[in-house]
C-alpha cells in the first residue's frame, strides 16, 4: 500500500500520533466538505491477518495495502488508515484498523486496540467485525476479548445514535448457521454478564436489550447468511445495530468470494437513507468538520477520558461554526464591494448605504448558513448571531462616519436655510430658528433611516442630540451675534443722535443747558428703547433678558451722554478762556470793542467772569435728572464774591465750601470737577485772563492820549508866554507880502488834500510815535506814486495825436520797482518796515491820477500797520 495515493492516507500511526494535515489534504482532494451530512464512515476491525484490508478492497474498491501470503503472515496495517470508497454513493470514507491479537505488539499490550476500537465506534456509521468461521466457539480465536472490548468501550460512548456492528464470517464451513447461532447468543450472553454496567442496568438481563432474528440467505446456494438483529443492546444512550454475514473463503474460493462480496457492497449504496445499513443517523458530524472532529474525539481516548458523544458534537459544532464564521468575516473585510462602500463612505454620505450594506451581510451570512446548516442547530444559530454581531460591529464604525456626515450636512442645511430666511426678513428670528431646525431634523431622520441596517438595532439617539446640540449652539451663536449687532447699531443710533447735539449744547453753556440736554437724552433714548423693544420681540426671549437688554441700551444711552460732559468737562479751562473772551471783546451786538476810553473795564471784566463762572458751574456735574443743586452759588459767592464771603465766613467761623471733593445734593458718580477743582481752574482761569485786561486798560489810556488835540493848559500858557515874540514877528512878515500868504494857503491845501487821500489821520490812530515811524516808511512811496499819477496823465493826452506814436513804456516803472522792493523787504520780516496801506496798492485813475481808495479801507489799513 502506498501512503502517497490520494484515496489512502494514514489516519492515525502505530504510535498513536494523529496525522493532522494528511487527514487535511485527504479531504481536500476528495472534496469531503462539500457533501454535508451526505457521506458514510465504514470501518473494520479484527484479528491481525484475517484479510480485513482484503475485504475493504474488494468491497469498496480501495487500496488499501494486503499481506503478502508467500512472505509469511505478519502485520500489514499499522495504526488507522483512511480511504474513499470508489463508485458508492453517498460518498463513503473507509477505515482500515490495525489487526487485533497481533504478536508485535504483544499479549499484554491491548491499549492500543481498545482506544483504536472506541474511536471506529466513536466516528464510524457502520463497523465489519471480521470473523473466521472455524473460531466460533473458541474463547480467544472467537474474538470474545474483542467483542468485549467493543462492548466495554460502548458503555463509554453516550452516543445519541445506533452503531450498526456487522459481523462478517470468513471462510464459511458446513456447520449450518442455525447451529452456529447458540453458541453465538451463548457468547454474547456471557460477554454481557462479563461487562460491567451502568447502577440503572445492571440487573437488567440480555432480553430486553436483544432481539435476535434471521434473514433471508442472500449471499448464495452453498452458504447461508444470518443477520442478527440486536436492536435496543444498551439503553436509548447507548445503542448500536447488529448484522451477521457469511462469506466464502478468498483463498480457496476466490470468484466465489468475489461474487459474494459484490452482492454485499450493494448494501452500501444509499446507506445513509432510511432503513439502510447505516441505520441512525441523528448524532453525525456534518463533513466539513470530519478531521477536526476526529481530532478531538481521538484526543480523548488518548487521554483516557469518557467520550460524551453529544457533548462532542456541540463542540465540534462550535469549533467548525466558529470557524465558518471567522472564514465569513475575514471575506466580508476584503470584499470588493464593502471596501468600495467603505471608501464612498469616507468621502461624505452614499445614498443607499443602508440596502447596499444590508446586502453584503445578507450574502455572507447565507454563505455560513448554507455551510453550517448541517452542525447542531443551537450552535450554528448562536455564532449565526455572534457572525452577524461581529460583522454588524465591523461595519458599525463606517456607519458613524456616514452618521458623521449626515449630522454635518443637517447642520449646514441648517445654517444655510437659516441665513436665507433671516435675509428674506419674512418672519422673526425664533421663528426661523424653529422651521429650520425641523427641517433639518426631518432630512437627518430621513437620512439616518436610509443607512440603518436590518440586522442590527443601531442607536442614533446620540447623534441626533447632539446634531440638536449643535443646532441650538448655532441658533444660539446667531441670536447673540445679531442681538449683539442690533444692540450695537442701536447704540451707534444713540451715538449719533446725542454726542454732537450734547456737545453743541454744551459749549453753548446758557442757563438752558442742561434742561436742553436732558429733554434730549429723554427723547432719543425713549425713541430707541421703543424700537429695540419691537426688534426683540422676534427673538422670543424672556422676560429677565429682553428687560436686561433694554436697560442695558439705557445705560449706554447715559454713558454717552456722560462721556461727552466729561470730555467738555476736561476742556473747561478753554471754554471759560473763551467764553470770557468773547464778552471782553464783544459788545451785546457782538461787535468787537474799540477801547476808546469810554467802557467801563471793571463791569466789563466782571461780566465776563460771570459768565465763565456759569460755564464752570454748568460742567461742574451732570444732571440728568429734575433736580436742582447750589453749584453756582457756591461758585459764585466764593469765587467771584471773594471780599464779602471771607468776612462772612470769618464771622460765622464756617469752612470753606470749596474744600470738599463732593457736592452737597449730588450723587459722586454725576461729580464731573470737584470743588476743589474749580478752585484750581479759578485760580489758573485768573491768571491766564489778567493780561487781556491789562491790555484793554493800556488800550484805553493810549487811546486818551492819541486823540488829544491840544497841548496841556500848562504847555499853552508857555507856548503863549516863550513865543509871543516869534508869533508876532511871523505875522508881520505875512502881512508884508501876500504872495507868501497865497503860498501858505496853497500848501494848507495840498497838504490836507494828501492827507485825506492817503488817511494820514489814521497812521496816528495808535500813537504821535507810530504814526511818524509810519510815514517816515511810506512817504517816498506816495511821492513816487503822485509823480506816477502825472506821468501816465501826460501819456495818455499824449497819445491823442495818432500822427506821433511813441514807443511803448516800459511795464515796470520805478516807483512800481520801488514798492516791489519794499513788499520783498516787508515779507522778508523786516522788523522796521509795516505792511503798506491798502490805498498804496490800489490803482489810480487814468484820468485823473487821484487814488480811488476809500475812507474805510484807508482806515483799516491804518489799524492793520499799527497793530
């Protein structure tokens, strides 16, 4: 026998060692997997030599290797060998045991062929006992030890299914079979006392548990065949089938034997169909767990264990469904189309995923049920559903991905539905908010139920609050941004509407001020507050924030208005420096004050520091609100009343009402300049505007002496006294000769004339001193100007007479030069030399060479050169 042919494979070695991965490959190539619970296990087992792997061969067409007759008679087989049956169906495996009795292995050692016999009844659906026909009734050639090994091992077996044992006789005698029957039964009798059994039969005798019949001869003429029927030999846990043939002799009667075991081989087609051979078929290991299961059983008995047959189907079952299920998942991971899925998924939402998932796992988990349909159905349905959870759990992180997407993309529906209605403005904020959000809940929930799965019960729960979670964040993110904007432009309104306006009444600083300010700030704010109000009712907010928002627009509405009087506030030392200016040097129609010696300075100071003094107490504190304080009073009767204060205060011993940092009857947060402060100022206010005074004073006394037009009485009366002599004189010599009286009386005129035309008068309007250094500058410009006026008359009466043209004068006459070189000197800044009077740069009349400038502008070009 060859160990390498494909239909014979060592099972087990002489020294007990299980041949895991020829068994592996014996079942690949005959493709024992594939047939289910459709397939057979025969074995044999008996004496060593007595042609049981002859029989096998001729029987199932096998290979198994024979004893070789002219070499002597030895063991051929050793250990368990395993081959298919050829041309039976269903598919049939065939075992091939080592021979019993044998002189290798010796008299006492028989472990070996118990643990080889309790596996061929352990995995085995019918079992050959072969027997000689000439040992029957012998004690040792009889096989009674074998026969009770056979029985001693089935106690052991709690095996849910019958055992068909067929007893095959060798070489048949003469000896009648019925003869041959009672010292069969009288052997299985003893061989039954002999075993012993369970408490629950050990009382129990043969009869119940045999029934012994005859059958028809089938094999042929000359022999005849028995079939012993033993059903019910051990209890309902225990049961096995026994048949008994005969067969000629293959030596002797070798067509014979050949004929005979042809008719028997047809008992093994459809064995397993009911009432064949086979018999019971309710506890078999479905085929693609045949190796492992012999595995198991074998490791057992070699550790001489009790074999529970059903405990070991569910174990087969478990190992074989679990290893189904562990094959299904590692294809599920590298099916094309999950991987595909898995990567769409990746990506950002698939349509369908719940039908195209649903669908993978529906085909893997039909591809385990057909290949575990034949294994324990507790087993096979429990790692059915421990496949489908692994497979549900592999998949279950691409479904939170895909639910990742989906609450992403509810989310930007949101925000998106949300900024086109908040644009459309066709209804209120919280309105929006609560469409939108049920809008985009419904197209998640539409999306998630789309990418569930039949097979498990995923929970979305928490994805879908948390999508409600960021929805509210979001809304909630809005509604502050847009109450935070409305607010914002509400305050910007505020601004607008109060700062310049509070400003503008401010400076004005009339007893009307804060009156104005405060109607105003009343107005504006109320006009705000009314429509802020409207604009948050479409936010629905409650009660405590809409009224916290609107005192909060109130209160900004103050600070502006508190803001700009301490700006004001800050610049108080200018507005009174102003404000005093402008009534020192206006009169009540707001003309400018000429000091001409007639105002009243005194008055006119007072009244000035008045004014600043209630520019001061105005800015002094903010009042807002309907009350009235002493702040100016105060002011005024320590400031301005300084004489009849202090005698007052020294005689009642009363402090002085500036040393305090508070107002009497106004709160500290509306102080804007202390008491104390205004004392400063006043101080600082004094000293800045003396010098004006001072000045006006000057003015005035200058003003005095320039428009007297008379000496002192004194200086006449020494004129009179000093001159008389001279006077006299000067008068005779007039009187002597009237030419010079003519002369006077021209230059009289021509100097008045010059006068008028050029406002001498008004060179002296600030002093004798000024008005000389004045002249002294312009008198050789009006000269030159005068001759210029006579030059340019001749010229023109000139050019009357056509018949004498003349050639053109030059543009740039000398006195012209003259007065561009004395404006270069002026605005070099020469220190000695004025601006020039209008009425020198004014043009003369072509006609008659008299300056047109007026009165007025001479005089001001006056008070221009003398300032």
């Amino acid at each position: 026998m060859n160990g390498e042919d494909p239909c014979s494979t060592q099972l087990i070695d002489g020294d007990g060692e299980f041949h895991v991965d020829g068994v592996e490959r014996f079942i690949k190539e005959i493709r024992l997997a594939d047939c289910g619970l459709s397939y057979a296990v025969v074995s044999i087992m008996g004496p060593q030599s007595s042609g049981k792997s002859t029989l096998l061969n001729h029987l199932f067409k096998t290979n198994f290797r024979e004893m070789d007759a002219f070499r002597g008679r030895s063991q051929t087989t050793k250990g368990i060998w395993i081959a298919k049956g050829i041309g039976i169906e269903p598919c049939t495996v065939v075992m091939d045991l080592e021979g019993t009795d044998g002189r290798e292995r010796g008299e006492d050692d028989t472990t070996f062929e118990k643990q080889s016999a309790l596996f061929a009844l352990a995995i085995s659906d019918i079992v050959l006992i072969n027997m000689w026909c000439h040992d029957i009734g012998r004690e040792q050639a009889a096989n009674k030890p074998l026969l009770k090994t056979v029985f001693q091992v089935m106690m052991r077996l709690f095996s849910p299914r019958k055992t068909t044992l067929l007893f095959v006789i060798r070489d048949k005698t003469k000896t009648p079979m019925e003869y041959l029957e009672p010292v069969l039964r009288e052997d299985i009798q003893k061989i039954w006392d002999s075993v012993s059994k369970p408490p629950a039969h050990k009382d129990t005798p043969l009869s119940e548990f045999f029934n012994v019949s005859y059958l028809i001869p089938y094999l042929s003429k000359l022999f005849k065949v028995a079939f012993v029927i033993l059903d019910n030999f051990f209890p309902p846990s225990f049961g096995m089938k026994v048949e008994v043939t005969a067969l000629p002799s293959f030596e002797e009667k070798e067509e014979q034997f050949k004929e005979q075991v042809s008719q028997l081989r047809q008992q093994f087609f459809n064995s397993i169909a009911p009432g064949g051979l086979a018999g019971d078929r309710r506890g078999v290991i479905p085929a693609s767990g045949f190796s492992f299961s012999a595995q198991q059983i074998w490791k057992v008995i070699r550790e001489n264990k009790d074999l529970d047959l059903p405990a070991h189907k569910v174990m087969v079952a478990t190992v074989r469904c679990e290893e189904i299920a562990n094959e299904k998942l590692s294809q599920l991971t590298s099916d094309e189309k999950w991987l595909e899925l898995d990567a769409a998924v990746q990506a950002g939402p698939v349509p369908g995923f719940g039908k195209k998932l649903s669908s993978i796992l529906d085909f893997y988990l039909s591809e385990y049920d057909s290949e575990a349909v034949f294994f324990d159905e507790s087993v096979r349905n429990a790692k059915r559903k421990q496949l489908e959870t692994r497979a549900v759990n592999y998949v279950h992180s691409a479904f939170q991905i895909l639910l990742g997407h989906l609450r992403t993309r509810a989310l930007e529906k949101f925000k998106n539905d949300l900024d086109k209605s908040l644009k459309a403005e066709k209804k209120g904020f919280a309105p929006s908010v609560q469409s939108c959000t049920e809008a985009a809940m419904l197209d998640f929930d539409t999306n998630v139920k789309d990418a569930l799965v039949k097979h498990a019960d995923w929970d979305t729960k928490r994805v879908r609050e948390k999508l409600k979670r960021d929805i509210d964040t979001y809304a909630g993110e809005v509604r502050s941004a847009r109450l935070t904007e409305l607010k914002r432009s509400y305050e910007e309104r505020l601004k607008q509407a109060l700062s310049e306006p509070v400003e503008s009444i401010l400076e004005a600083g009339t007893d009307n001020t804060w009156p104005s300010a405060r109607n105003l700030y009343r107005i504006e704010t109320e006009r705000a507050v009314s429509s802020f109000s409207n604009d948050l009712s479409g936010f629905e907010l409650d009660d405590s924030t809409r009224d916290s928002m609107i005192a909060s627009l109130r209160e900004v509405s103050r600070d502006i208005v508190y803001k700009k009087a301490k700006e004001e506030a800050s610049k108080v030392l200018i507005h009174m420096k102003e404000r005093f200016a402008t009534v020192f040097s206006h009169d009540k129609d707001s003309m400018p004050r000429v000091w001409t010696g007639r105002e009243d300075i005194r008055a006119i100071t007072k009244e000035a520091r008045t004014a600043a003094l209630k520019l001061l107490a105005m800015l002094a504190a903010v009042r807002l609100e309907d009350k009235t304080d002493k702040i100016e009073r105060i002011l005024r009767s320590s400031l301005l009343d300084v004489g009849s204060s202090s005698m007052t205060r020294r005689i009642e011993g009363t402090a002085d009402p500036l040393a305090s940092s508070t107002w009497d009857e106004v709160s500290p947060e509306d102080v804007l300049i202390t008491p104390v402060q205004c004392k400063a100022y006043w101080r600082q206010f004094n000293t800045e505007t003396e010098y004006a005074v001072t000045q006006a004073i000057s003015a005035q006394e200058a003003h005095k002496r320039n428009n007297s037009k008379l000496p002192p009485l004194w200086a006449v009366i020494v004129m009179i006294a000093l001159g008389f002599n001279e006077f006299m004189a000067i008068i005779t010599f007039i009187l002597r000769s009237p030419f010079y009286l003519f002369g006077i009386f021209v230059v009289f005129f021509l100097s008045y004339a010059v006068a008028l035309q050029y406002n001498l008068a008004g060179y002296f309007h600030h002093g004798m001193l000024s008005g000389i250094m004045t002249l002294s500058t312009r008198f050789l410009p009006m000269v030159m100007n005068i001759l210029q006026g006579v030059v340019n008359q001749g010229q023109q009466q000139y050019q009357n007479y056509p018949q004498h043209p003349q050639p053109n004068l030059p543009s740039l006459t000398t006195a012209q030069s003259f007065r561009q070189h004395n404006e270069s000197r002026r605005h070099t800044g020469s220190s000695s030399v004025v601006a020039e009077p209008i009425s020198s740069t004014s043009s003369v009349s072509s006609n008659s060479g008299i300056d047109d400038t007026s009165p007025t502008s001479r005089y001001q070009a006056g008070e221009e050169v003398t300032s």
